[in-house]
C-alpha cells in the first residue's frame, strides 16, 4: 500500500511537470525552488498569468510600446516576425515545433534577453516559469 501510494505520488509530481521536455524538466524545478524562495506561499506556476505576461504591453529596452507578441506573434503555432530585425521567427509553439523548450541554456538565454527587451529588466523566477507553461501549452 505504501509503495502504491509513493508511486502515485510520483506519478502526480511528473505529471505536474506539464508535459515539459525531460531536458527543460530540471530548469523548471530550479524556477520553482527560487520563486518558493522569494514567496514562500507559491505553489505552482500558472499558464493563464503567463498568458498576460507574454501578450501585455510594456515599455522596452529601446523606450517603446512593446509585448512579447510583437516578435512572436498572437498565434503561437504560427511563425513571428522580429519587431527589430524584420526577420522570421519560426513557432514557439512546442505543438508544432518539436525543437521549442528542449534546450536549457537556449531557453535561458532568449528569457534574459527578451525580458529585458520588453520589460528593460530581467524576469523573476515566478515570471520566467509562468511564461513558460503558457508557451508549453501551446
Ligand atoms: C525583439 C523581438 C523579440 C521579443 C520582443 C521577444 N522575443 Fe523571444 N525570441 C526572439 C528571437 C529572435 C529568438 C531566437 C530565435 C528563435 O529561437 O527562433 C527568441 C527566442 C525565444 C525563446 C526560445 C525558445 C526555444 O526553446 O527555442 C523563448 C522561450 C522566448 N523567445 C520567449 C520570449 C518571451 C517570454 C518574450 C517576452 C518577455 C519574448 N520572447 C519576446 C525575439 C523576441
């Protein structure tokens, strides 16, 4: 019985991993313990307040109106277009783009620089997970 209970247990703490890449699995629990850190009534990331920060309008870096949208567009599974550069950017979307969320150092990489292209600063622990289980949603 307790082994049956321990695995469902398990079980259950996999399954709120929100069906995230086993590499990108790690990072997650690593945003989790620092946001459980700064805020000891966290529980768990939300995909719905990552839906308002990834879609609202902030001034940026550069001292305009900007959102996450305005590179990556509204429709997630569908190619963006970099509000700077004018170059395509293809899905975020883990749906349609298996590559999307599977690298840890890629995934950090872009969430520094693209929070401080919108937000003209770095994103939270709380921001940076919420945000990323709307895009795993998608
Ligand atoms: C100025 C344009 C621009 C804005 C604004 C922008 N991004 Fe990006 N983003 C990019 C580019 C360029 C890449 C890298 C090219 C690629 O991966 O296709 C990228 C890549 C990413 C990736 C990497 C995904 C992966 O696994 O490959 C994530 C996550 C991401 N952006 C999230 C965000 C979030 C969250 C915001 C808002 C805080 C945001 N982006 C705003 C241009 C932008």
């Amino acid at each position: 019985m307790k082994k049956y209970t321990l695995a469902m247990l398990l079980c259950g703490v996999l399954a709120n991993a929100g069906g995230f890449s086993p590499s990108i699995q790690s990072y997650i629990a690593t945003l989790k313990s620092e946001a459980k850190q700064a805020n000891s009534s966290f529980v768990d990331f939300n995909a719905k307040r990552g839906e308002q920060i990834f879609t609202s309008k902030h001034i940026g870096k550069k001292g305009d109106s900007i959102s996450c949208t305005s590179c990556h567009g509204n429709n997630l599974t569908k190619n963006g277009q970099n509000a700077t550069t004018n170059k395509i950017i293809k899905p975020l979307a883990p749906s349609v783009n298996k590559s999307r969320l599977t690298d840890t150092k890629e995934v950090q990489k872009w969430l520094r620089r693209n929070f401080k292209d919108v937000y003209n600063r770095e994103g939270t622990a709380l921001e940076k997970g919420d945000v990323l289980y709307y895009i795993q949603s998608k």
